[in-house]
C-alpha cells in the first residue's frame, strides 16, 4: 500500500520535531522516526487501526505511538496520513482537511 503524507501531517511532524529538539535533538529526530515506523507498520495492515471517535462517521482510523494519535485514511491503494496529534490536543475538522 501506497503511504501519501497529508500536507497537515508534514507540518505536524515538522512541529513534533522542533518542539522535542529544543530540550534534544537526538530525542527529537528519534521520535519522528518512531512515528514513520509506525506508519508504515500500519498501512501494512490498515484494519488494525480504530475509528476515530470524535469523528468516528468520517471513516479515519488510528494508530497510536508514544503519546501521539496518528490518523489515516485508505483511498483505494493509498494509506493516507491526516494528521499528527499528541493524546492530549482536540483534533477538530479543520485538521482533517
């Protein structure tokens, strides 16, 4: 399957990673990296994921790592990748544009 990073979901990681390097740039990249894993561990096996409950009649599932919500969808052969939000943030429509 096809992963596309959603232009959102760039930022987010873009974000994830400069927030964390401030304190460690080392802990920074490796979190992004556990990210990327798994993303690509999910889109191996798309179904493994649970709906989103806030949106749960969207039809976007997730996948959690560390303390992050990753959310996707499947359009044919692409895993699509919405967004990156830590456990604690409210994920709202705009987002999932």
């Amino acid at each position: 399957m096809k992963i596309v990073w959603s232009t959102q979901a760039r930022r987010d990681l873009r974000a994830i990673r400069d927030f964390i390097s401030r304190d460690s740039e080392h802990y920074g990249r490796l979190q992004i990296d556990r990210l990327i894993t798994r993303v690509e561990r999910a889109s191996e096996s798309p179904s493994t994921g649970h709906p989103v409950h806030e949106f749960s009649e969207s039809g976007l599932r997730e996948v959690h790592e560390g303390g992050y919500r990753i959310i996707y969808g499947i359009q044919g052969e692409e895993f699509q990748v919405v967004t990156i939000v830590h456990m604690k943030q409210q994920i709202t429509r705009r987002r999932l544009r």
